[in-house]
C-alpha cells in the first residue's frame, strides 16, 4: 500500500512494481532541485520501488478526433540538473494555463503532451550520491571491458551513429555504447515515439548549459530538408525567450555553434520524419556551467517555456490551422492528465510498458 496520501496504486504482477499516484504532498518547490525520489512524489507524479524506471506524464483533454502530439524529455544526461527542474515547470505551467487560456486548450485538445522529466534515471540518481559524482553525465551500464561504466545516451541513438563527436574509450563522456540503441533507456524511445511516430510533429529534448537552440543534423555532411523552416521557428523561439528576462539564445546546427557529433536523439526524431526537432541548452553560458545556482532556476525556467512554447504553438497551428476546439473537452485525470510509465526493467526482454491512472 502507499500510505497517507494515495489517490490510486496499480500493481503490476510479474515485476513486483508499485507505484502510486499521490495527491495531498505538502506544496512543491518548483523552484529547487529535486533527487529522483521526489520528483516522483510530488502530486500526480509516481513513487517506485524497485528497479529504476522511467516515468513520463501524457497530458492532453479528452476528444474522439485523431490527435497529433509532442515529445519533450529531460534529464538524458546526469549532471544537467536544470533539464528536469524545467520539466516538471512545464506540466505545471500547462495544467493551469489551459483554464483561462484558449489557444492552451485548444493545443491540449488537439496534441497530447508526453513529458519525461528524468530519462537517464539511474545516471540522474547517481549523480546525486555526493560532491565526487555530482558533473556524472551518461548512464550507468557496465563498459565492454568490465572495468568502465556508461553511455552517452545522446550518442547512442541510430542517427549516422558513432561517426562523429564521439569516442570509442569506454571512460569518455562521449562514449556511444557497443552499438546503436545498445542501451534500455534509448531503446526505450526509439521503440515509445518510433512505433507512432506519424503522430508526432514536434520532439524537444531539453540539456544543459549554452543558450542554445540547435536543429539537426550534427553530422557537418547533413542538412535537415526543411532547415530554413527550422531555422526560422528557431529564432522566433529565441525571440521569445530574450523578451522574458533578456537572455540571448542562438540558433544552428550543433556543427555551425556548438561542436559536430553523431548518434543525437535529436537528430534521430527528424530522421523518422519528425519535423520540428530542437535541442534546447538551457542557462548559463559557463560562468557557473552544470551547476547553475537554484536562483537561477525560476528565470531559465520561465525564459524556456516561452521558448518552448513558441515552437509547440508554431507546430500546432501549422497542421490545424490556428483552429480553436471546443470548450466541451473533458478531464482525463484530476490533473487533468494521464500518467504513463515506460518501465527499463533490469531484463532487456521487455524495454517498455505502460499503463494510465485515472481518478
């Protein structure tokens, strides 16, 4: 049982897992950070035991009609703390904002929403444990050799994989595994968002630090075929982050401002057809790196969904036309969401499952 506070447990015979959906936590502070125990105890979000698995939020209002959707992770390298604190600001954000915004319900009508805050749990976890293992950045998977751990999941997806930025030293933190989706967390994506990827118009993967928006390939001999649409909806993006607190953000292929490399998430979404796929480099640009003070947290946030938003809304409006849906939608949870897991169980047979709480 989960105690004080449970809404709903579930159960999952065969993996002993338990997880349940909470209701009554004290206030959440979105506002500092959070290890991996409690950004998944805060209302609606889950608590485990057993096993580390992924978990992510499908939000969205209830309609008979198709509906498209967009991916947004974060976490996928360890030391990038700010990445899941933006996250779970992002659920927050519009889960109120669709009550008295209609162009927000009319999105939440039309897209679901899948947000995964922490995808590099077990990486994230560590990174935690003290000072010595706080810049951890890749998973936690034992090296070839038996004497390194962790792959740079962000160099393991099956996009021109390990041909460039990366290194075959198993201790580098550009290390991309034994081969291309070696690893469960990135099994679990490519197998999650490929297997509906026609339903996708929008994949946002969300690191740390820079200011930067970068737009595929990383590989210096590709050109996205749409690159001056993302080149655009970039820099509008960038447009509306510098309005909030006047940071300026810049835009390109992550050869043009930042460094070449192979084997990106991002770059693997827009090689399934996904059109609009970003990489966002949240604050700062190296005064205090990885480990951006908790003051800056509320503004990087704040400064990103706007961002962010930007480029969902372009992707919205481009595929239904700016149309509004109706006010009749429904809730599908409480929160106005369905609550999904993908589970990296510790035997690779089965990468991923899900299932929904509801109230």
């Amino acid at each position: 049982f989960c105690g004080g506070g449970m809404q709903l447990g579930l159960f999952l015979s065969g993996n002993s897992h338990v997880f349940c959906a909470l209701s009554n936590k004290a206030e959440y502070d979105y506002f500092q950070y959070h290890p991996m125990e409690e950004v998944r105890e805060p209302a609606g979000w889950l608590r485990w035991r057993r096993n580390t698995p992924i978990t992510g939020r499908l939000i969205g209002l209830k309609t008979d009609a198709k509906k498209k959707a967009i991916w947004m992770d974060c976490g996928i390298h360890a030391r990038e703390w700010i990445a899941p604190a933006f996250c779970q600001y992002f659920v927050r954000q519009i889960l109120q904002t669709y009550k008295t915004d209609t162009k927000m319900e009319a999105m939440m009508t039309n897209m679901d929403f899948y947000i995964t805050p922490v995808l590099n749990v077990d990486g994230y976890i560590f990174s935690w444990t003290n000072s010595s293992t706080r810049l951890w950045r890749k998973n936690r998977s034992p090296g070839p050799s038996g004497d390194c751990y962790g792959t740079d999941l962000n160099r393991n997806f099956d996009a021109n994989w390990g041909t460039v930025g990366v290194s075959s030293d198993c201790n580098s933190n550009i290390y991309p595994g034994r081969g291309p989706i070696s690893e469960p967390e990135a099994q679990a994506v490519t197998y999650f968002v490929g297997s509906r990827k026609e339903d996708f118009l929008c994949f946002l993967t969300i690191h740390s630090y820079g200011q930067l928006l970068l737009i595929p390939f990383g590989h210096p001999d590709f050109t996205a075929s749409n690159y001056d649409e993302l080149m655009k909806v970039g820099e509008g993006a960038a447009e509306a982050i510098w309005k909030v607190h006047g940071k300026k953000y810049r835009v390109g292929t992550s050869p043009a401002v930042l460094y070449a490399n192979s084997g990106s998430s991002r770059d693997w979404a827009r090689m399934q057809d996904i059109p609009l796929t970003f990489t966002f480099e949240l604050r700062d640009n190296g005064t205090y790196g990885f480990e951006l003070p908790q003051e800056e947290i509320q503004p990087t946030c704040e400064e990103a969904y706007s961002g962010a938003l930007h480029i969902i809304t372009y992707a919205h409006d481009k595929t239904f036309n700016g149309a509004t849906a109706t006010a009749a939608a429904a809730v599908w949870t409480t929160l106005c969401s369905k609550l999904h897991t993908f589970l990296v169980p510790s035997v690779f047979s089965s990468f991923m499952t899900d299932f929904v709480l509801k109230a």
